[in-house]
C-alpha cells in the first residue's frame, strides 16, 4: 500500500483531471488498494478487483438500512443538505435490497427494451435533425447543438416533460450532479440543494397532473407500474427515479459523445477508418467509452470487512473503485492507452457491473450509434475548431464545449 502523500492520484490537480491515465498506470503497478487521506478511500485501479468488488454484496451504496449515522461513524450530512439526500437516498442507485430490488423491478416493468426500441425512430430523426443544423450553421459548439440535445429530449421525451418545460431539466441535473464529485465545495452543495428542491416540485406537479391524465410515457407506467403483492412507487420514489433517469441517462451519453470525437480527431488514422467503414461504429461507441471513460470513479460503502491483497478495509471505510483506470489495465485490454475501433475484447465497466448495472445502457448505446452515424453521414469533413477546454469535474468526466467546423 502507497503512503497518501506519495500518490500521483490528485482529483484537484487540473493536469491530472487532463490525463489521469498515466496516473492510473503508477497506481496499478504500485498495488491493487490504497489509502487516498484527503477524501478517507481506499483506490481500487485494478479491473479484476474494480469488477469483483461492483458484485460483492459485503459493500453496499448505502449503510442506512442496516446502521444509523452513529453505528457506521459516520456523521449525518448537514441539515441543510436535506433536500439533497432525499432526493439522492430514494434513487435505486443508492439503495440496496430490499428496496433497490422492488424499486428497480417496478422500474423495469415501465422502461423495458420495446420502450427504448419504440424510440429508436425518434432518436435517429433527432440525431440527423440536430447534426442537419450543425451542418447548415457551418459548425459549432457539438456539446450545445448535438450532445446536450439529443440525451435530454429523449430522457424528457420518455418521461412525458413537454417541451415548454425542457429548458431548466440540463441546470438542474448539472446542479445536482456536482454533488458527487470529491469534497464538493460549499457553493457546489447549495446549487445541488436548490435544484434538489426545484426539481423535485416541478415532478410533484407533473406526477399529480399524470395521475388526473394518464398518458403513454414513463412517469404514467410508474405510477400504474405495481407487482404481484401491489407494491407501488411512493411519490418520492417516482420523483427520485424520474431525476435519475434523467441525470443519469444524459450525462454520461453527453460527455461520452464529446470526449469520443474529441478522441477520434487526436486520432486520424481511427478517425478515417470511421468514415470509411460505418459498420464499425457500434464496436466504436464501445471503445470510445473505454477510451476515455465518463465516469471515472465510484464508490462504495464497506458493510462488512473485506481484504484486498491482504490489505484488511474495515466495516464503515469507504471504497473508491476507480473505472477510468480498471478501463485501462493491460491486464484486461492490451495495448490499453491505444484507441483501437476494432477491438473485439472489450469488457469495460463504464456502465457499472452487477446489481447497479445501468437500466439505460441500451438507451446510451442507441443515442451513442445515432448521434454518431449522423456526423458521419452528413458532416464527413467534421473537424475541429480548436482546443477545448476540460471541465474541471473529476468524477464526471467532460468537456466546457467542443468547436467544430464542417
């Protein structure tokens, strides 16, 4: 095990947040867990360790429905922070059975794969429509005009939000996304609270409205959504899954799409042999979110006592499983810091692994393939128009905004 200040591992450090991967790469070879002081984790780089410990039911995204506060010693977040977790605590991503399993199975009822192939007309007339007006402006930004767009009217489309109400849903989730970085600063939490609130009052509305007039979108299949014991969503429940399917079914796919051309334009051999040959963009949407992954750590609580490479993490620590390095071990991907479209072998982890493996990764991927096949087929001479900046975020991995010209 590393000594904490003897880590290249610094989620602060703007060259870090850059290229974490060489960083990764010392991490791996220096051990398979270490103590990270400055956030109290244990790092876990390894893709075998990462994959197993995702399926390991001694950790948990939640200690609270098996200890209070106090027994895990751990201190209750601040009051004002309320609005906030009970949002959060009431996703299915941060429960654990009983609750998680009853959550994601009513869940599952309404967002099944005939939900997400009905879309994918849709998706696809979004995509060329959206990649049509980028073409017609001659460029621009790809993140405002093609990535933010597409994943948020689609998530907004499926919910039933209409389109009068869209604009607010990408602050929000932006607002209350930064939660989850490392140590958010205190102005991070007081957006994510506002939002929290916000959001959650415009959902109230709107599930009472679909209640009075159900239609055919998702908030009206869970609200009509029970299982054989007539278990039902509460309606904060339904509130806390609408705003976690909408956080998390764009803000991975829009920072993929960015972080994935900008990948491809450093990369013009790769780059050609897309244009060239269409058929490789599913295996291109895969290597790219293994590439340079958007979610580059996640965590878990230690529930019971585990050991990693003799290395004993006691109940109450917390576990930090770093997906972008796990993406990136030559263990599991050779060549790893290579892009490579045609790669065959590609078990990457960015849509988690296990019980929380993500509900909407056959959504990701069709919104992936769309925007994709778009830009390929009528922007082919796409390229961009200079540096872009990199969000400052660690966890969520993304761009400021990508110039292109066309």
């Amino acid at each position: 095990m590393a000594a904490p200040t003897d880590l290249a591992f610094d989620p602060w450090d703007p060259a870090f947040v850059a290229d974490p991967y060489p960083a990764y790469a010392e991490l791996r070879e220096r051990g398979r867990v270490h103590f990270f002081e400055p956030t109290n984790q244990w790092l876990v780089p390894h893709h075998a360790d990462v994959s197993a410990l995702l399926r390991d039911r001694r950790l948990g995204r939640t200690y609270l429905h098996r200890f209070t506060h106090e027994e895990f010693g751990r201190t209750p977040p601040p009051p004002e922070h309320e609005p906030f977790h009970t949002l959060n605590d009431h996703g299915m991503l941060d429960l654990e059975p009983p609750d998680h399993t009853r959550i994601r199975r009513l869940v599952s009822k309404a967002f099944t794969p005939r939900t997400v192939q009905r879309l994918a007309p849709y998706v696809r007339g979004l995509a060329r429509d959206l990649v049509a007006a980028l073409v017609e402006a001659g460029g621009g930004d790809l993140l405002k005009d093609v990535a933010e767009p597409l994943p948020v009217a689609v998530i907004a489309e499926m919910l039933g939000i209409p389109e009068s109400d869209r604009a607010p849903l990408r602050p929000w989730s932006a607002d209350i996304c930064g939660m989850y970085e490392l140590n958010p600063p205190r102005e991070a939490a007081a957006r994510a609270v506002r939002a929290s609130v916000e959001f959650s009052d415009y959902l109230r509305e709107l599930i009472a409205e679909r209640r009075e007039n159900p239609g055919d979108d998702l908030i009206s299949g869970l609200i009509a959504a029970h299982d054989e014991d007539d278990d039902r969503l509460t309606e904060q429940e339904m509130i806390s899954t609408c705003v976690l399917l909408l956080n998390a079914g764009h803000e991975a796919t829009v920072n993929s799409t960015v972080n994935g051309w900008w990948a491809l334009f450093r990369h013009p051999d790769q780059l050609a042999a897309l244009r060239a040959d269409h058929s490789l963009v599913p295996s291109a949407v895969e290597e790219l979110m293994r590439y340079d992954t958007p979610l580059q750590l996640f965590e878990r609580w230690v529930l019971d006592e585990i050991e990693i490479d003799g290395q004993v993490i006691p109940r109450g620590a917390e576990i930090a499983m770093l997906f972008g390095s796990a993406n990136h071990d030559p263990a599991v991907f050779a060549d790893p810091s290579r892009l490579d479209l045609t790669r065959a072998d590609n078990p990457h982890i960015s849509f988690s692994a296990g019980l929380h493996y993500c509900i909407g990764a056959p959504l990701a991927r069709l919104e992936l393939a769309a925007s994709m096949r778009a830009l390929l087929e009528r922007a082919p001479t796409l390229r961009p128009a200079g540096e872009p900046r990199r969000r400052p975020n660690f966890v969520i991995r993304g761009l400021e905004g990508l110039a292109v010209e066309v």
